[in-house]
C-alpha cells in the first residue's frame, strides 16, 4: 500500500494534518481513509465537546434516503430551533446546525462507512476545530499540543496505515 499524504502545518502551539482527498486518490469509502478518521477521532475523543454540520437537503436524501437522512439529521442533533438556512437568491442551497458532542455522536463518526456521508462538518472543543471535513476536498485534524499530534501519529501506526508528513509553509 501506498503511504497516505498527510499535509501538516504549525497554527501557533497547534499542528494541522490535512489528508488531501484528490491528492490521496483513495474513495472516501476506503479503509485507509477510514482509519486516518479513526486515528484523528481517537487523538481528540476526551476534547470534543461540539459538532457542526452543513448538509443539502436533496443531496442528503439522495445519498441516504429520506428517513435515514432524518433519523441521522435527529441523532446528530438537528432540531428546528438549532438548524440555518442558507439562501442564495430567495432558494435554501444548505443548511446547518450545532450541537452539544456525546458518546453517540462521537461512535457515529467512528464507525462510519464512508467519510463524505455528511458533506461538511467540524468536531469542535469549544469553539475551536479539532477535526474537519469539507466536502469531500480535505479531512483535517487541528492537534492543539505535541501530546496529540504524537498519539494521532501513533495510531496510523498501530493502524498499520503508513504514512508521509508534508511540511507547507
């Protein structure tokens, strides 16, 4: 197996590490890429405390079906009171909600099948992004210490997964 690219980036005491989509070549669906989600989720599980997402409606339903879109939409935590509507010319092209992060949602995301099932979301620590997915270009991990970007490393590893650190500046 090829190694997983993983662009990495110092954000003042922060490391990003952005598994690139197209550069990787690998469907969303693909192991490899199952466990670079893993690993991020195992580095910051005890930090996450919110969620955010992004979704279109038809494209939703489309890719799940109507009642596992809303089933999912109501696990994840989408209520009318929290959910947005975003318009462009008078016509809803998205929508969004935040949420408080449980165990729930947390092993909904683990054990997720196909990274891209929600095109756009953001596992937060307060207001800060530790794990971010945007339709389906990048998967990226913001470890806020050396302590977490190490355990994140270590679970490629332990994973089996090999990997290649790309410096950007």
């Amino acid at each position: 197996m090829n190694a997983v690219i993983l662009y990495t980036r110092r954000i003042e005491e922060a490391t990003s590490f952005e598994f690139n989509v197209f550069d990787n070549q690998f469907a969303t669906e693909n192991l490899a890429v199952r466990k670079v989600m893993m690993a991020m989720l195992e580095s910051v599980h005890p930090y996450l405390t919110q969620l955010e997402i992004e979704y279109n409606d038809s494209m939703l339903v489309e890719k799940l079906g109507a009642r596992r879109a809303g089933e999912l939409l109501r696990l994840l935590g989408s209520t009318k009171e929290n959910t947005r509507e975003h318009r462009s010319n008078d016509i809803v092209v998205s929508r969004s909600f935040h949420s408080e992060m449980s165990e729930e949602k947390y092993q909904y995301f683990y054990h997720m099948k196909d990274i891209a099932e929600l095109p756009h979301y953001r596992l937060k620590e307060g207001n800060e992004d530790r794990i971010v997915f945007y339709f389906t270009r990048y998967l990226q991990l913001i470890a806020p210490d050396q302590q977490v970007a190490a355990t994140f490393l270590n679970k490629l590893s332990s994973f089996s997964l090999p990997y290649k650190l790309v410096a950007i500046e």
